[in-house]
C-alpha cells in the first residue's frame, strides 16, 4: 500500500531496530515493570515518534497510511512501549496547531459518549472526568478530547505527575492504570482538529488492529517454522493433516483481519473512519483469538513455557483485543449504524467499503 522512498527507508530501519533492541531479555524486564529507557531513546533518535508530523513540524511527514503500516511492524516486534499512541497523539496535536510533544504521549481511551469536560476559571484550564485502563497512563503525557461549557471539542494535555493513578497492568504486563482527571490542570489546550472527530477510542481501535495484524504475523511464523522443525513419527509436525488445516485456518483469519485493517488505513481521516474502525477492530480482534489458540496448539507445551517467545505476542493478543473497545462494542456500532441507514443502504454500503 506504501511504497515512498522514506517509508521503505523507514521500514527497514525500523525492522532492524526492533529486531536488534526488543529481544526477549528486553521484553521480560519490561514484564517486570521496568520502562525501556534505552530503546525510547533509540526510537526518537530514529525520528519514530514524530513519524505523522510534518516534515515543517520537525517530523518525518508520512503519510497515514505509511505510519500505520509501521506500527504493525512494532506489534510484529511486540514493542512495549507506545509508539502507536505518541505518534497518533503528535498527530492530532500539531493538526490542531500545537508543536510536536517530547517524550512519550498517551491517548484517553474515551468512547463517544463518555464526556470529558474542560473548565475554565482563573486563567488555568481544567480537566474533569474518568479515565480506566490508559495506555502507560502513569509515565506518558496524556492527551484528551475534552468538551468545554459552549459545547467545543478540545484537546487538551496532562501531565502524568498531576494525575490520581490507580495502577493496573493488562495480561501483557503493560501499564493500564485508572486515572481521576477531577480538577486536573492542563499544560495547554487546542480546538480539536477534523481527525479527532471520529474520537479518541476510534483511533485507538485503529492503532490496536495495525498492531495485532503484526503480532499475528509473527506468531503464525513461529507456528509455522515449529511445524516444519519439530519431528513426530520420523517426519515434521507439518507434514500431519490436522495440523496443516489447522494452519491453514489461522492463514484464513490472518488473511481476513489484515484486509479489515488495509480497509482501516485506506478510511483514516475521512468520514467513514469511524465505521472502518468499528470493522477492523471487530474482525481483526476476532482472528486474534484464534491464531493465538491455533499458535498454541501447534507449539503444544512448549509455548506456554517462559522460555519461548511466543507468549510475549500471544498475551498482546489477547490484551489488545480488549483495550480501546473489544469485538462486541464495535458490532453493536456496527449492527446500529446498519440498522439506522436501512435495508436499501445495506448493499450500497458493503460495497463501497
């Protein structure tokens, strides 16, 4: 789908950086609650963070469908840091005419009828609401969609020092704490550019799927060099029929949610974004369940123990199937949106994704 030059060289870059730095020594620290200090240094020195921003901005200035291409390469990896959310947060932050944001940035993982309200008295903004299960919430910036008294959306940006923070991590071991945004202050606040229409929880259910299309990637590799390694009855797993079905059906899924998300890119920023979120989280949170199971199956006792890595991929999986809306939120959209447009728009529809 891309094929500028910067994002071949991006790409690549990126590959080879992830390959080299997330090792599995890296990833099981990370369990253990260390940040990755070294490898965030690393990433912004690759210019990671900043890759949606204009290049007169002091980005990268690619595309979106570049950028997100890129993230799945960081699922694939199986990166615990939040890439995906400091790039679509300086995204929407200099859209909306603000510099680009140091450091790592988080998004409020806000649906679109939970409102956030902004307040101004005294000369300081603030922030009032409730937040549960913010990406890295404790240690990155926070961006929220916030509604003021005249009924303006806004951007605005939080500290994570001023924030109450409930710690809490998902089943891959990352940080998704809950936070008490009542009487936070902002650093600054921006009117919500065009893209933040589609809301913070869309964007985050685009970001997830870019990043479980590539941790299913990587686990149907490890599923299908094990089945070609490991001998049973004189011959590789491989060779058995059970298990080439089975693998062929994880392709299937693989092959389906993949699409869902190209489907997702191909909408990003326009006015069907939100609809193409709903589709690719639903089915690409879907064939996550099931490349995981398969992925497992197929290792047998061996991806379960410690020492393999596959769990690191197939935890995210499941952990990322939920965050940011899981398959039966975004059906319900789904199931409305149909129902609301009527039976005569149903083909029309399907047909225009």
């Amino acid at each position: 789908m891309a094929d500028s030059e910067i994002f071949t060289i991006l790409r690549d870059q990126t590959d080879r950086l992830l390959a080299e730095h997330v090792t599995r020594e890296a990833l099981a620290a990370a369990d253990g609650g260390a940040w990755p200090e070294a490898l965030w240094t690393t990433l912004e020195e690759a210019g990671l963070p900043l890759a949606m921003v204009p290049e007169a901005a002091g980005g990268a200035g690619l595309a979106p469908a570049e950028a997100l291409l890129l993230l799945r390469r960081a699922g694939y990896h199986a990166l615990p840091l939040p890439l995906g959310e400091t790039m679509l947060a300086n995204a929407l932050w200099v859209a909306a005419g603000g510099r680009a944001i140091a450091g790592p940035v988080t998004l409020a993982p806000t649906a679109a009828e939970d409102v956030i309200e902004m307040t101004l008295a005294g000369g300081k903004t603030t922030v009032h609401g409730h937040l549960a299960g913010v990406p890295w919430g404790e240690r990155a910036t926070l961006l929220v969609l916030a509604r003021a008294a005249d009924g303006a959306d806004h951007l605005a940006l939080l500290a994570p020092p001023s924030l109450a923070a409930k710690p809490r991590r998902n089943l891959a071991g990352e940080p998704r704490p809950t936070l008490q945004l009542d009487g936070a202050i902002a650093i600054e606040t921006r009117t919500a550019p065009p893209l933040a229409q589609a809301g913070m929880r869309a964007l985050g259910a685009a970001l997830r799927a870019q990043q479980m299309v590539g941790a299913m990637e990587h686990a149907l590799d490890h599923a299908l060099t094990y089945a070609n390694e490991r001998q049973q009855f004189g011959r590789p797993i491989g060779k058995f029929q059970a298990v080439q079905h089975m693998l062929a059906e994880a392709a299937g899924h693989f092959a389906a949610a993949t699409a869902a998300a190209d489907g997702m890119i191909a909408a990003f920023g326009g006015g069907d974004m939100l609809l193409a979120a709903a589709v690719a989280k639903a089915r690409v949170g879907e064939a996550a369940g099931k490349v995981a199971e398969i992925a497992h199956q197929v290792h047998g006792a061996m991806g379960f123990t410690q020492e393999h890595t596959l769990h690191f991929l197939t935890r995210r999986l499941w952990s990322w199937r939920d965050e940011f809306g899981n398959e039966a939120e975004w059906q319900r959209l789904i199931g409305r949106r149909v129902l609301a447009a009527g039976g005569a728009a149903l083909w029309p529809m399907l047909a225009g994704a």
